[in-house]
C-alpha cells in the first residue's frame, strides 16, 4: 500500500515514517488525509525555510550551547571540527543582530579570498530574501552590490534604515593583515534603547558588533574587545586550530581556563584531561580573557550531509593531538611551559582567601620599567599556603606586563618565547616618595560604612556577621580587633610584616641628594617636600635571598606540584601557592613562563619574584604590637 504514495524529500532535521509507522496510520479511517495534511505541512516548512533561511532556516542542537553564552559573555568563541556548522551559526548571529539593529559590524577573516568564499557567501545567503531586491541599485541610503565571484564591492555592505532611523547598518569585510590600530577610533555593534529584539521564537537577538573567523590574532583581538563594550556589543570567533594552538588562543584560554561541561570522545576513549572525566573532551570552558567563553563543537554536530564520516576518515591513524585539533576543535600549548602543574585549580576568588594569616611584600625594582609588586599571606602551619594577593602594576588599572608575541619564534631566537612588553611596562618616572604613597594607598584597610557607625557593643557573633562585608578577608581580624577596642580605623592599614627586595637593585649604588646612596637606604630614609612635610615615610627594606635562578624554579615548581591523578583535598593533596583571581599579571605570567627568552623575557619579574618567595618560605607570624597608624610604615 506504501509503496504508491508519495515519498517525502530526505531532510536531517524532519525524519519521515518508517514503512511500519506509514502502515499502522493508513489502518485508520482517516490515515491517508492526515498522512497527507503532514506531508503539506512539512512541505511548506521546508519551503519557507527556504525562502527565508534567516528567519526560518534550521538550527541544529549543538547551537543551543553558544546561544546560551551569549547571555553571559561579551565574548564567545567556538572552535570545533571541521564542517561542524560554526560558521553558520556565527553568520546568522551576525544577520540577525545587522537587521534589527542600526549599528557599525565587521567580518574579518584571514584573506580576501577566505572572506569572500566564507564570510561574505553566509551573510548574502541570509540577508539574499531581504536586500536581494536593491542589489546594484544606486541609492545613497543603502549600498548593496552582491556577486558570487567577488563577494561585495570594496568589502562593505550598508543595509536599507530601519524604520524611523535615518541611517542603515554598516557592515565592512576586513582581513587580519589590516593594521587593527587603525581601528581603534570604532565602536562596533549598535546603540540599544530599551530592550533587545526578538527572533520569531521569542529568543533574544544580541547586539553582535564582530565577528572574526579562523586565525584571529592578537591585535585584533585587542581592539575588538576593547572596543565593543563601548555599545555593549557581543563579539564572535569561529576557528579549526588544524595547524594547532596559535598565539591569539593562548592568549585568550590561557592555561588557566576551567572547563565547565565536557562530552564523551569516542575517537579518543584514552583522553584523559584535567577537569574532565576520562575519555571525554571539552565542550565548553570559561578562558583566562574577561567576560567569555569557549565552546567546543564536536565531531557530528553538523546533521547536514556526510561530513562526519569524512572527518572520522581523515582521523583515521592519526595522533592524539591531531584528532583532539580536527574532531573536537581543542588545542594543546605544544610549548613546554616551566610551570605545567599551574592551572585554573591555583586560582582563587578573593572571598575564599583565608582570613588568618601574615602578609609579606615582594619587589622587584627596575631603573626605567615600574617596580614589579606583589603581596603574599603566609597561612599558620608549619608548611604554609601562600596566597598572593595582589600584583602592581595592576593589568585593570595599566594594561597587561606582557602578551603572548605574533612573531614567529624557533629554538635559536630568544625574544618573544616568554611574551612580549605590554602597556604596563611603559616608564612612569616615579621615585622612592610615589612608590612609598603607593603602597600605603593600596595597604589602607577601609571600613565599610556601616561597620563605623555601629552604637553599642555587638556580641562575637554579631561582628563576625558584620565583618563579612569586608571584601578582603585577611583585613577581618585587624578590624575586629579596632572596632572591640572602640579605636578609630579611619588610617588603618595591612601588617605587612616584611618588605623583600631583589638584592642586586636593593644595594646597587646610585647617586643622591647626599652623596652615593642605594633603593634600600633611600626606602629606609624619610623624604620631605619643600614646605617639610613628610612625603615619603621611612619604609624596612630586606633583601631577597636570591639564589641560583635553576633552584628557585624548583622551589617554585614544588609549591605547585600535587598528584593530579587523584582528587585535589587539602591540606592532603594540593598545591600550596594560589593566586587570587584579580593578580592577572602574576596569572599569565605562571601560565606562560619558559625560561627559554632568559633575562629578555617579558614576564620574568613576576617569575622572579615567586621564586623569592619560594627561596624565603615566609611563615604566619601571631600579630603583636605592630604599629599601623601614622607615619611610619617599617616594623
């Protein structure tokens, strides 16, 4: 009975009634009516989708994970396999966001040739139904001028204004070897008033303002992100890393990306990667840049055509790392790092800092660069954790130390292997007296305002409650203290119990107002301006033990080390040096460090710097009487 009616046209998405199926519904009175009424009904879905594959076109599963990101990201980028849809999936972000909103977007791929047979071919497929009509009309509200051989007319399309605007979306195709700073003076994305758009299902259509394809490089990466949050625009990459990680990748994951969901591998039932269950891989992590997320898509997202017997044939005897690239879109730092034993598990939010502990500094001076800082609390124990604080020159408040180089770097070169200098390397031409307010402005200890104006006794109870406020948890028992006393904590300050410095600048000799002098004596005198007023406190400096580099790298590697085969516990099997989560110039220096560039890497004052405070192993010290008021900042 089958055999004679009709036969649906195959689709992927919209399977059709198995011969068992068909002949169980025709048995009804009413089975060919309703077997018809399907037919007329997918027919016309499959036509309209057709028609319109912006609004109406099929999305496969594996799109709902990074339409999800977009809610929380500014950032989302998606490496997968090959032919796993994620182009597509980024073009119709990019359309939909281009039609409902006016604004200035950019496509940019690695080559003119890669934009047109990609980027350009996505974007007419989509926007085709609805600009189609004005190609190659002149109008000087709108430029449109669309072929198959040379994509669109010097790299840029302006749609027709929404209604009420006087003006269209911008949309220009650009390539990485276009200089990124000279984008610098946009704004990508659009200008929203009120709320976003929604597609025909009701889900949001975001404010995409870029959208980069394959090798994306640093610098582009730079100034995208820098430039989108000026109209709160989203941004998309789409990338294969066939020929492995590339420095934008590492920049962006960093080596302390967390991986938050992962999905069997069935090319790979050996994969064993920490933070996820053995033989899965990746499908989605939170990277080391800001405010984004990677998603993974793999082998067999795309249900469109056969590609995912191609991708399982061109797998077919290669190695762990080409099918972990090709099939699951993940990358590995082929670079030997100096600490692998460094990873998301070393980084902490600032609340779950202990609260009891001593904290040290650490400096690390230089004649024209800024003085490379940060502060560490030593835990009680006799073998205590670390926990660093904070690092100065902040990457929020001057830009990054150092950044993974574009260069091309190979076993005889030097430069470049260990980063190269960032923003916060630039000259600030300060001396003893500013670095001296320095640290008193970033020691102070505020108070919340709700804390000082406390009337009457609170029980311990009560104050612990109260404290919790406090946003920096090690400032907790000097404040519980003051405030039992019934003392003023208006100039309160940290108890920083000692001041280590790189020996060789801490005792090289310059000359001063006086004579010959050195940083550790200038630190120890007090500075006075014209009118006397103290500017510069008397500051103890002690000169950081500096052994042989090789055996502070040791030490460092072994403040790290813990048997990653078996759960992290503490105190039991975990590392014992954490870096809290706002130290983001310590963090890429851990994640990046090889030692290969020498003394002209860029990250190595922050490496230095650990490795004195492995060779001098700090330990808690109770508080006694400690002065933290005034003027003084010695002990």
């Amino acid at each position: 009975m089958t055999e004679s009616l009709l036969r649906p046209e195959p689709h992927p998405l919209l399977p059709c009634f198995t011969d068992e199926e068909l002949d169980r519904l025709l048995q009804l009175p009413d089975g060919a009516d309703r077997y018809a009424a399907w037919l007329n009904k997918r027919q016309r879905k499959i036509a309209k989708a057709d028609l319109d594959p912006l609004n109406h076109g099929w999305e496969p599963d594996a799109w709902t994970v990074p339409d999800l990101q977009l809610d929380v990201a500014d950032t989302v980028a998606v490496f997968g396999a090959n032919r796993t849809t994620k182009s597509w999936w980024a073009g119709r972000r990019f359309c939909e966001a281009a039609m409902a909103y006016t604004g200035v977007m950019v496509a940019l791929s690695e080559k003119d040739e890669a934009s047109i047979a990609t980027q350009q071919k996505i974007v007419w497929h989509y926007l085709r139904p609805h600009i189609e009509h004005l190609n190659n009309k002149r109008d000087p509200k709108f430029k449109v001028n669309y072929t198959q051989a040379n994509g669109f007319t010097e790299g840029k399309l302006v749609l027709p204004p929404l209604p009420g605007m006087l003006e269209g979306t911008e949309i220009y195709f650009l390539t990485y070897k276009q200089i990124a700073t000279d984008y610098e003076g946009w704004e990508f994305g659009a200008r929203i008033k009120g709320k976003l758009a929604r597609r025909p299902d009701g889900r949001p259509i975001h404010n995409v303002g870029w959208w980069g394809d394959e090798s994306l490089t640093i610098a582009w990466l730079e100034v995208l992100t820098r430039r989108s949050p000026f109209r709160g625009a989203k941004g998309l990459w789409t990338f294969t890393p066939v020929r492995g990680i590339t420095p934008a990748i590492k920049e962006f994951l960093g080596s302390t990306a967390e991986i938050l969901e992962s999905a069997p591998a069935d090319l790979l039932p050996q994969a064993r990667l920490h933070g996820c269950p053995p033989g899965h891989m990746p499908t989605l992590v939170k990277p080391f840049h800001p405010r984004s997320r990677a998603v993974y898509f793999h082998l067999g997202a795309n249900p469109f055509g056969d590609y995912t017997a191609e991708v399982r044939r061109l797998c077919d005897g290669k190695t762990v790392e080409f099918i972990e690239r090709v099939a699951y879109g993940y990358a590995r730092d082929a670079v030997n790092r100096a600490f692998p034993d460094f990873g998301p598990w070393n980084v902490v939010k600032i609340p779950h800092v202990p609260e009891e502990g001593t904290v040290y500094q650490f400096t690390d001076p230089h004649g024209l660069r800024p003085f490379a800082t940060m502060w560490v609390l030593a835990t009680p124990g006799k073998e205590p954790d670390y926990y660093i604080l904070r690092d100065w020159p902040s990457e929020q408040e001057y830009g990054e130390w150092a950044v993974n180089t574009e260069r091309e770097v190979s076993e005889d070169t030097r430069k470049g292997w260990d980063g190269d200098p960032g923003p916060a390397q630039n000259p600030l031409g300060w001396g003893v007296p500013e670095y001296k307010q320095l640290w008193r402005r970033l020691e102070t200890i505020h108070c919340p305002p709700a804390l000082k104006n406390i009337e009457g006794e609170l029980s311990d109870e009560q104050l612990t409650g109260a404290l919790k406020a406090v946003p920096s948890p090690w400032h907790r028992p000097l404040l519980r203290t003051e405030l039992k006393a019934g003392s003023p904590t208006d100039e309160l300050r940290e108890q920083v119990r000692t001041r280590f410095m790189d020996a060789r600048f801490a005792n090289a000799a310059h000359a001063g107002e006086h004579g010959g002098t050195c940083l550790k004596w200038d630190f120890g005198k007090e500075q006075r301006n014209s009118a006397g007023v103290v500017v510069g406190p008397k500051v103890n400096i002690e000169e950081a033990s500096g052994q042989h580099i090789d055996h502070g790298l040791v030490l460092v590697s072994n403040l790290l080390a813990w048997n990653r085969a078996e759960p992290l516990m503490p105190g039991m099997n975990a590392p014992k040096l954490y870096v809290a989560e706002n130290c983001r110039q310590v963090i890429w220096a851990l994640s990046n460090y090889t030692g290969r560039a020498g003394e002209t890497g860029a990250c190595k004052e922050w490496i230095d710097l650990c490795r004195h405070l492995a060779e001098e192993a700090p330990r808690h010290i109770a508080p006694g009487p400690v002065r933290t008021r005034g003027g003084g900042m010695g002990y």
